[in-house]
C-alpha cells in the first residue's frame, strides 16, 4: 500500500519559527538536553501532556522542524488550515485513521521529525497510561524514541486552570537519551507490541522522574 504524502518540512520549519517567538514571548522557556536529539534521520519525539502549550512549546524549542499528530477536533476553521500549513498531521482518535498513520509512517520514511503525545490526550503528564500507537510507530519504522518531558509552574497546588501557565513564568523542556523501541528481532506482532509499549513506559517514566530531579519540579 501507498503511504499518503507527508506534510513538508519546510511547513514545519515555518511553525517553529512561529512556536519560539510565541513561547519565548509569553513564557520563559529553559531547554536542556537538546543536543540528546539525533541531528538527521527519522526520530520520535515523546511528549508527556499536562499544559495546553506542550505541542507548541516543543515545537518552537526542539532543534528539528517536528509534526505533531493532533486531535482532529483541533483542525477547525482557519486554525485547521493553518496546522496544516505548518505541517501538523489531523488524527482522529476515536477509530484507526490510516490516512494520519500514512502520513506518520511517511514523516518518518523521509527522515523527518514526528511528534507524539502517547498518553493520548491532555491529563497527569506522568506517563502513566501509554497508548500503543508510540509502539507500532518506533517499530515498524526504526526510528529511535525521544523522551520530552515539559514542566511547567501550572503544577502548581491551587492553580484554578491547569492547563496553562501563568505569563512570563518559566518552562522547562528536559529532552533524554534516543531509545530503540522494538526488541531487535523486527517482530510486529500485537505481543511485540505490548512489549515495545512496556520498555518506552519505563523508559519514559524513568526520563520524567530524571527530568523532575533536575528541575526541581
């Protein structure tokens, strides 16, 4: 089967310029570990999902242009057409869109950057419920895994809206060690799966806990 065509990375490019104006105007980003990130070939970014601004915020501060795979709820009027500009893939969530996994897969084919929330959507950001999509993405393209942990003073006991920062506060964007998802033995099978999404949950979980120690979060 034919991959649908990916989004262009020069789009993406466009959206990262955009994404660190914004972030670095309203809040007071601190990125560590971003020389962690592979400089060429495919990669998958994983990002835990606690703010509103996570996919921005990564977005504008990783060293690559990325494309995130965001809900399709998001993809509404001019702002659909505008993160289709800028090179954002539109998921639907609730069913297996093989249009969005083309796209990913062919993200990754081309040696680009896909960005991924695998909690799902917006909750604890403490990785603790993996969905399997990360899996199937690292081991069917070999494309190592980067742990992202965003932290951000929204965290904060007795803030009314957690899903945003206050202005001009800081952000910290901890990027980790590349990772293999897959065993070595190339197998997809739902078992392989299973297993490939144990490995990243401890290895995200292990990143985020790292990442709290060396914020201070």
């Amino acid at each position: 089967m034919s991959l649908p065509s990916p989004p262009t990375e020069r789009g993406a490019e466009v959206g990262r310029r955009i994404g660190v104006g914004l972030m670095f105007g309203l809040w007071k980003p601190r990125v560590l570990g971003a020389w962690r990130m592979p400089a060429t070939g495919p990669a998958i970014l994983a990002v835990n999902h606690s703010h509103n601004i996570d996919g921005p915020m990564v977005m504008g501060v990783a060293p690559r242009p990325t494309h995130f795979l965001i809900k399709k709820e998001a993809f509404v009027g001019p702002l659909g057409a505008f993160l289709s500009g800028i090179g954002q893939l539109k998921v639907d969530r609730a069913s297996a869109d093989r249009a969005a996994i083309g796209q990913a897969l062919g993200v990754l084919e081309n040696g680009g950057v896909l960005g991924i929330f695998p909690e799902g959507t917006r909750g604890e950001g403490d990785f603790a419920s993996l969905r399997a999509g990360l899996a199937y993405f690292a081991v069917r393209s070999g494309a190592p895994i980067v742990p992202v942990a965003v932290l951000g003073s929204s965290d904060r006991p007795g803030r009314m809206v957690k899903g945003l920062p206050p202005l001009r506060s800081r952000v910290d964007v901890v990027f980790g060690d590349p990772f293999e998802a897959g065993d070595g033995s190339g197998r997809r099978t739902r078992r392989a799966l299973d297993e490939a999404t144990e490995r990243i949950q401890k290895q995200l979980t292990s990143h985020l806990e790292n990442a709290r120690r060396l914020t201070g979060r």
